[in-house]
C-alpha cells in the first residue's frame, strides 16, 4: 500500500480485510454461546437428578463458568453489527427458559420422580439451552474467513 493515499482497489481490499477481522471477532462470542447452551443442558438436570457430590461439583462448575464467560464479555474489543442486534433477545430468551427448568425443578417436580417427571426436566433443560445455541450458531455462521464485503446483516 501507498502510505496514507490509497488507490481505490487498496481502499476496498482494506475495507473488506477489516470486515473480515471483525466478522471472525463473532467466533469467540459464538463459543462462548455454544459452551453456554450446551452446559445449561447438563446443569439442570445434574442440579434436580444427580446424587451426592454431583450437585456440589454441577455448581462449582457453573459459577466458574460464570465467572470466566464474564471476564471474557468484559474484555471483548469490538463487536459485530449481527452480535450488538442479537445479544438482548438472546439474553432475555435465555434468562425466561432459564426460569423453567428452575421453576418445575423447584416446585413442580414430585419428590418420587418418574420417567415422565425425568422427561420433562429433561425437556426444559434443552429448551433452556435453545436461545443461547440458536446465537452462537448465528455468529458461527456468520463469521466465515472469507465472507463476502457485501453482506447485508
């Protein structure tokens, strides 16, 4: 490149080289959302089905999940336009199917638990996952090497 004078064919490789750096930024936030959405899915079920320790190592993993995902929000640099538009409705569809699965594991759930009672948690758990997978697959998809300049999102 010429310096501070750019030719228009510079300009546009410019543009679409930084275009892609931040599209790949969206990876790191789509793992965090697919660690997410997967640990969720085992959470509930250790917390109201495990035995003995299981409980105990379910929740010290979580809030250490917690903590890390927090410490890696806190440092992300830049974001997408596709993760600054998605990140409140998966947040708040997150935290309300979260509320399930805590909500029948609590109060709903008989104390002798059945196939059908183990089904539904079971159930609950995954939808609890749903929003923050279905986010994480959003960014994944969207953050490819080599995606085109042009891209509506």
């Amino acid at each position: 490149m010429s310096g501070d004078r750019f030719t228009p064919d510079e300009a546009l490789r410019e543009i679409g080289r930084m275009d892609r750096q931040v599209r790949r930024s969206n990876r790191g936030p789509g793992r965090a959302y697919l660690i997410m959405g997967l640990a969720t899915m085992v959470y509930w079920p250790v917390m109201f089905l495990g035995s003995g320790v299981w409980p105990s190592v379910g929740g010290i993993g979580w809030i250490a999940m917690t903590i890390a995902l927090c410490v890696y929000w806190a440092r992300l640099r830049f974001h997408d336009r596709l993760l600054q538009r998605i990140r409140g409705p998966v947040t708040v569809a997150y935290v309300v199917t979260m509320a399930l699965p805590f909500v029948y594991g609590i109060w709903l759930m008989p104390a002798t638990r059945t196939v059908g009672s183990t089904a539904v948690l079971l159930a609950l758990s995954v939808l609890a996952g749903l929003p923050v997978l279905y986010g994480g697959l959003l960014l994944m998809r969207d953050s490819p090497a080599g995606a085109p300049l042009t891209r509506d999102r």
